[in-house]
C-alpha cells in the first residue's frame, strides 16, 4: 500500500494521515475465484479529530492494469480483484465511509461496508455486499518509497452473480 498526500485538498506534514491517497495492490485468495490480485484505492479525511476512510477511484493509480476490464479512471470503483481468467469483481465503499482506530500502538484499522457493484467474465452484472476489514502495520512504512509492506485485507459478505 502506497501513501499519496492529497496536496490540492491541504495536506501537511503536521497532520501525515490526511487527506491523503492509499492506493495498493497485493495477492491473495477469494472464495469464487481462488487466487486473486486486488488493486484498491481510498481516500482519508480528519473528521472530529478521527481520520474516515472514503470512496476514491482505483482507477486513478491503476488505470493501465484496469484498462482491460473496462474500468476508467474516473469510475465509482474502489477496488478491483482480478482471477487472471478474464474474471474481476468490482467493489465500492459505503457513502458514510469507515472510521479508522488503532487496535494496539502500531496497527491501523478499520472496519465497514463495501458494495459488489459488477465484474467482468462470470461476474458481469453481479452485485452484493461485504463486510470489509483492513489493517496495516504503521512500523513497516519506508519513508523513501512511502509504502507500507505489512497490511491485511479481509472480506465475508454475498455476491450475486
């Protein structure tokens, strides 16, 4: 997972989480598709003192690889996973977005919903709803490629395809 200070929407080093860009892409298994790659992108604001986790386009960091499935830039697309088969899942956050907490002094997390909102090959026209768990481990952010190497992402919902 990369860091990207929203610069144009007033980001500083005095507050490092916000607003910002955490696009990524990793492995990994889903039960309809086996193994799977998931490119994501999020956007994060300070709200009351507590950094919110938004809807942002995956398509804005990872327009080439997501190029033939058919998603554009500019699509409401949070996260995309991939079969390699021609098969994809298309997934978007909540409106209301997710609250971030810490659950021990180096972890970040958070926990809401995300909506299935269509695929490609087997999953053309599915929809559904998940449950999306996240977690990423603050000590492993590398300050020269401003990425995080340890983090976890974890779903249980429905699709309907």
């Amino acid at each position: 997972m990369t860091f990207a200070p929203d610069l144009a929407g007033g980001w500083t080093p005095a507050d490092v989480d916000a607003p910002a860009w955490y696009p990524g892409t990793g492995p990994g298994n889903a039960t309809h598709m086996g193994n799977a790659t998931t490119y994501f992108n999020n956007h994060t604001l300070r709200v009351s003192g507590t950094v919110w986790v938004y809807h942002a386009p995956v398509g804005m960091f990872y327009a080439k690889e997501l190029a033939p499935f058919g998603v554009k830039p500019t699509d409401s697309v949070t996260m995309v996973n991939d079969d390699g088969r021609g098969n994809s899942i298309w997934f978007t956050f909540a409106p209301g977005g997710m609250r971030s907490f810490h659950p021990d002094p180096t972890h970040v997390a958070m926990k809401g919903t995300i909506y299935i909102v269509n695929g490609t090959g087997k999953f053309a026209g599915a929809t559904g709803e998940t449950t999306f768990n996240a977690q990423f481990d603050q000590s492993s952010f590398d300050r020269k490629t401003m990425t995080f190497s340890v983090a976890s992402v974890w779903q249980d919902g429905w699709i309907k395809f």
